[in-house]
C-alpha cells in the first residue's frame, strides 16, 4: 500500500468528535429584571464637574432627557443622572433599566451604540476576504460563523452545565477546527495531516492548561466580567472552567495556521524531489517550521500584551516590585495563557509534520532512499 488508508483513519476520528451531546440548560433566577433598550438624548438639562470621592479628580456629571428607541416602552421620555461618559443631543446609547422585585425601577446610562461602526468594519471586511480570494473567501467566512456559532451555542452551555472542562473544550475545539478547517481547505490529505496534528496538539496543552489554572490557582476572577456573570448566573457558572477554555480556544487560530502551513510544507517538498524519503522531508519542513514558529510566539506574545497594555501601565508604578507584580492573578493569567500557547505552537510542529509525512509521502520514496537508488541529476556542457 503506498499510502496509509487516512480516509478510514479520520472517518473514525470524525465519528468521535461528532457523537452526539444534550446541549440543553435551563436555569430560573429569581432576581431584579435588568434590560438593555435603545435610547437616544433629547435634551442635556444640566452638567458639571464633580470630584470624584477620595480623589483630586473631577468628573463630568449631567442630567439628561432621554427617549426610550424600542421595546414596550418606546418614545416615553425619561429623565436620567449621567457620569459615566459624556453624551450630547442626539447620540445614541443603551439605556440600562432595572425592575426590582418591589415593583421600583431605575434607569442608568449603559454603552454606546457602536453598532454602525461595527456593521461598517464588518462590510469593508468581507469585502477585502472576497476581494482577495472570492470563494476561498467565502469558505474562511463561513468556517468563521460556524466556529462562534459552536463556541456560543454549544461549547458554552455545555460548560455553564457543569460538564467536566478538559475534556469538552478538547472534543469542541477539535470540532471547531475540523469544521474551520476542511470548510477552508477542503477535504485533502494536507488537511488531515493538519487536522490530526492539531487535535493531538490541543490534547497536550489542554491538560498543560488545566495545571497552570490548577496548580496557578486561578480562579478567573482577574476581570469584571467574570464577577458579574458569576452574580447573573447565581455562582452556577465554572469560571475557572471558561478561563482555561479561554486558553485553548485562544491558541486555535495559529495551531490551524501553523499545521496546515507544516502539511503544505510536506506536499510541496515531495512534488519538488520525490525521491527524498520520509526522514530527509520531515527534517526540512522542520527546518522551516523553526523559522514560523519564532514569529508566531512573538506574535502570540505580542498580542496578549497589547490586550493587556493598560494594565502594564497601570501597574508599572507600582512599588511591590516585578516578581510581585507578576504574582498577581490579572497579570499570571496572561503569563500562563501566553506559555501554554507558545508550547502548543512549538509541539504542534514536529507532530503535525510527522502525520504530513506519513500521509502524504508514499512508501517508493522511503524504499528508494535506503536502497541507495535515489536518482542523479546529471549536467551537459555545451562547447
């Protein structure tokens, strides 16, 4: 057989990934009704410049007249109290509207409506995806859709039900990253190779990750949205589940981009000198992957200090010093997320290239090679 069978290999692989789950939850709090409604300023009745308690700052505080845009309640006008960003005549907003149980409500300013902004970038987007390549274009989208799709819809659900974290995020990122994958790149044997380096990448650092959050004692409590759905969801919710998740899900996107970039690698090699074996082509696509993987890690690196760039500043003044700086949750989970990464991009290499080789190299090379019958490339000389 010059091939390994891979259609069977990831026929099986497929079937294990896509058993099927109960995605259903359900859960009834009884709590204040809060909403967000559409808003727009009609009028700014009064501002001025307040110090903020405990401080030497001055904050702008208005009293504004707003109309409700949308719900049960559209066009009532209510009058609000606002310090939390300046809002003039016109602008449109969200409008946060509390209902406590004793039948009292309140109103406070909430985000902008950066929808327009949003719709725009999203249109010039596509644009430049369809405009590079149309309908690889159109597949990259689509695999895109689909991932936030199985993220929001299934992934999630699955953790806020309580399910065992390593494991489910391990079965969904795979699932992700067999949709994204064969949606792009179609159903090849780079693309097995790809895929099957990938997942057994994802295994590794999944468990990698789950130490670090472990034995880290992360709670992932560092951010304000973790305290608040923690709050909305009445302590149900795995924090520290969504935080390795979080972890994992993050790294995805350059596993997908290094793997098939190894895969490709291999295909090519052995279309450009077929008579090279197994050995000699995993040792030069692994020489190539050396040099994408430096710039991957510090484009991992610096990517997830760009997120965290305020809070670099923030703490920069500190006196506690650097190793205590680093102690702290906020800044450790970054640390580990950015390690966990690299690791997986550094492994991801070999292994993926490994599975590349045996896919898509077949068995009269390798056999050529050890029988010393490779070909000699001869040169005439004309005189």
């Amino acid at each position: 057989m010059a091939y390994i069978n891979s259609s069977k290999l990831l026929l099986f692989f497929l079937i294990l990934f896509l058993l099927p789950f109960s995605f259903s939850f359900a859960q009834e709090l009884h709590q204040d009704i809060i909403e967000n409604i559409r808003a727009e300023v009609v009028e700014v009745i009064n501002e001025e410049y307040r110090v903020i308690p405990r401080t030497d700052i001055e904050a702008l505080h208005q009293e504004i007249l707003v109309e409700i845009r949308e719900g049960k309640r559209e066009g009532e006008r209510v009058v609000i109290e606002n310090d939390f960003y300046e809002l003039k005549v016109g602008d449109k907003f969200f409008l946060t509207r509390i209902e406590r149980m004793d039948g009292s409500e309140t109103f406070a300013v909430g985000e902008p409506d950066r929808r327009g902004i949003l719709i725009l970038l999203s249109v010039l987007f596509l644009i430049a995806v369809l405009s590079f390549g149309f309908w690889k274009g159109i597949r990259a989208v689509v695999s895109l859709l689909i991932s936030f799709w199985i993220i929001i819809f299934l992934l999630l659900p699955k953790l806020l039900d309580g399910a065992s974290p390593v494991p489910t995020i391990i079965i969904f990122s795979a699932l992700i990253l067999a949709f994204a994958m064969y949606i792009t790149h179609g159903w090849n044997r780079v693309t097995h190779a790809a895929l099957l380096g990938t997942t057994t990448t994802i295994v590794g650092i999944s468990f990698l990750a789950y130490l670090g959050v472990e034995l880290g004692r992360l709670t992932g409590f560092a951010s304000h949205e973790a305290i608040y759905l923690n709050l909305q969801t009445g302590g149900m919710l795995n924090i520290s589940g969504l935080l390795l998740g979080a972890i994992i899900i993050g790294v995805l996107g350059v596993l997908d981009d290094i793997s098939i970039t190894q895969s490709a690698t291999v295909r090519e090699l052995h279309k450009a000198a077929p008579h090279l074996g197994r050995i000699e082509i995993f040792r030069r696509t692994l020489s190539i992957g050396k040099e994408h993987v430096v710039s991957l890690v510090n484009t991992l690196a610096l990517a997830y200090a760009g997120a965290a760039l305020p809070l670099l500043l923030l703490f920069s003044a500190d006196d506690g010093g650097f190793l205590s700086i680093i102690n702290m949750e906020i800044f450790a989970t970054e640390i580990i997320r950015t390690l966990v990464g690299s690791i997986g991009l550094i492994i991801a290499v070999p292994i993926t290239t490994v599975f590349a080789v045996f896919l898509l190299i077949g068995e009269g090379a390798e056999k050529a090679e050890k029988e010393g019958k490779i070909p000699i490339h001869t040169h005439t000389h004309s005189h």
